[in-house]
C-alpha cells in the first residue's frame, strides 16, 4: 500500500492568507493529497532573545514574521475541501488554554464531517510562552499532560468534569462533540516524551532528519511499546519540511529537502521504510506564491506515485 502524502498550507507572509489557504487546500486534495497541515509560530522576536530551536545564535529564518493562525487555518482549508484530512504538526500545546483548545478542535472536527488530527508539541521559544501567559516554559511537559486529560474528557461523554492544575470544569454539559475521536499525535523526543507518546498518543510525528536516524528512532519507539504493553500499533506521520527550489541544487553539499522537486522526490523515497504510514511535506517557505506552491505541491505528488512510494 502506498504510503499517504499530506501537504503543508500557505500561512507565511508571502501568501493571501484568506484567498491562498482554501485555493492551495482544494487544488491539493484535487490532486490526491490525503491530508493538509499547519504549524504554529505566533510572533517574531525583534531582537531575538533566543536563537532559532534555543540553538545558541541561530537566527530564525525570516518567513516567521506574521504565520497565520493554526486553527483559523485548517478552518479556512476545511470549508474548501471534503476528504482530507487537517492536521496540526504541531500547535505548541502550552500556549493555549486546555479547555479552549480542546473545545475549538472538537467543533473543528464537527463541522468537517470527522477530519480533525491533533499534533502537538511543547515549543522551545521563550518569548512565545512569556507572550501566551498560560504556564512557564519550566512547566511544558505538564501542560501538555494536563491538555491530553482535558481533551479526552471534553471530547468524551457528557457530563464532562475535570480538576488540574490550569483547568477545573464542574459537572457539565459540553459540546458539540468530534464527529469520531480525534487522532492525537506526538513528535517523542525526549525519553519522557517517549513514554507520554506510547502511553498515550495515537500516532507519531517525527521531523525527518535523515533516514538512518528515522529508522533507529522508530526502532527505539517500537522497543519501548512492547516494554510498556502497548498493544494498539502507532501510526506514523513523518513531517518534510522542505527549502523548494525551482532548480536543481548541487549534489555535494545539499541538505534533505533541500532543491528542485526531483531531489525532495529521491529524498522522500530515501526515507520511506515499513512502518511509515504518512508524509508531510511542507513546500510553502520556498514557494514565491500560491500559484507555485499548487504547481511545486502537484510535481511532488505525481513525482512521489511515479516512484512507487
């Protein structure tokens, strides 16, 4: 079976967020993509007081000036399209309200007829939890946790009640409910995370960086599954964030994803393995404008069923 493509949405400065978005949506599930995708980053530190990932004099790269929304996004993309599903890799989990958060997804999936993914993550940037007000950067991994209690109690059955740290929701009635339980998927890097990610989570979301370390890592996740009892397999959704290029790069000293759509093409198929169940290849940081993301993303699909992948 041919591994699933979902594609990356156009929500950085160069594109009309609320004319591009919905077109790039409905031209990529014309095409045959399975899925489309947004990330989240809500401000550009002016001068940065952290480098790019927390990486010590790292810039961030200039197309994180003013990214769209997340949720705004996959609500723009959904009205657009019926099949594909909309997924957030990630939405940076501690930044928002539990309760919130877990409301707006499920009317999200509501009102796209059952299409929801939830990725989420923890973030690395300072500035954006000092922004956002809802916990310290000290207290990510608690948040998430307590995120994950308040979505499968919001999402459950009625009346939704819950006591933690952030959240405490008295005997209620709350809705509307997903229309089929939403996908949770988390990226897993740290061994705490690993653990959170097979005890909890419906799938895993890793960004590729190379496949022998994808396959070593899916190894590793795998080993620690069996040793946790966890019988229900862990989809896989592999995200590509590509530096498109209408031309070719040189070979010598090219990065994954990194080039023209032939090499994004030899590097997705470099990666593929079993197990794998989905890519996400997100090509609009290197596209000028919407109509060559459409063109760029359609090239890359037909590239990626031509190889058999």
């Amino acid at each position: 079976m041919a591994i699933r493509l979902g594609l990356g949405l156009p929500q950085m400065k160069q594109y009309d967020i609320g004319r591009d978005i919905p077109g790039v949506a409905a031209a990529a599930e014309e095409t045959g993509y399975d899925s489309l995708w947004v990330f989240e980053r809500v401000l550009f530190p002016e001068p940065a007081t952290q480098g790019l990932y927390g990486v010590p004099g790292l810039p961030w790269p200039d197309q994180y000036r003013g990214v769209a929304e997340p949720t705004v996004s996959l609500t723009l993309a959904a009205a657009a399209t019926s099949r594909a599903r909309l997924g957030t890799s990630v939405l940076i989990a501690p930044l928002h309200i539990p309760f919130q958060l877990a409301r707006t997804l499920a009317t999200l999936d509501a009102a796209s007829g059952g299409r929801v993914v939830a990725g989420f993550g923890t973030g690395w940037s300072l500035d954006e939890y000092a922004a956002a007000g809802v916990a310290p950067f000290e207290k990510r991994g608690a948040v998430l946790d307590e995120l994950l209690d308040v979505c499968q109690a919001v999402w459950g059955a009625d009346p939704v009640t819950y006591e933690g740290a952030l959240t405490k929701i008295a005997p209620s009635v709350v809705g509307p409910k997903p229309a089929r339980p939403i996908p949770v998927l988390l990226p897993g890097h740290s061994p705490r995370a690993r653990r959170r990610l097979v005890d909890r989570a419906d799938g895993w979301m890793p960004v590729a960086a190379g496949p022998e370390q994808l396959a070593e890592d899916w190894r590793q996740i795998q080993e620690l599954a069996a040793e946790r009892g966890r019988e229900k397999p862990l989809e896989v959704v592999v995200r590509a964030n590509a530096a498109y290029r209408a031309k070719p790069l040189d070979s010598g000293d090219r990065q994954p994803f990194h080039g023209s759509v032939d090499q994004i093409v030899e590097d997705l198929a470099a990666h593929a393995a079993p197990g794998l169940d989905e890519f996400l290849v997100d090509l609009s940081a290197g596209a000028r404008d919407a109509e060559e993301l459409k063109d760029a993303a359609a090239a890359v699909y037909e590239g990626v069923r031509a190889a058999g992948i």
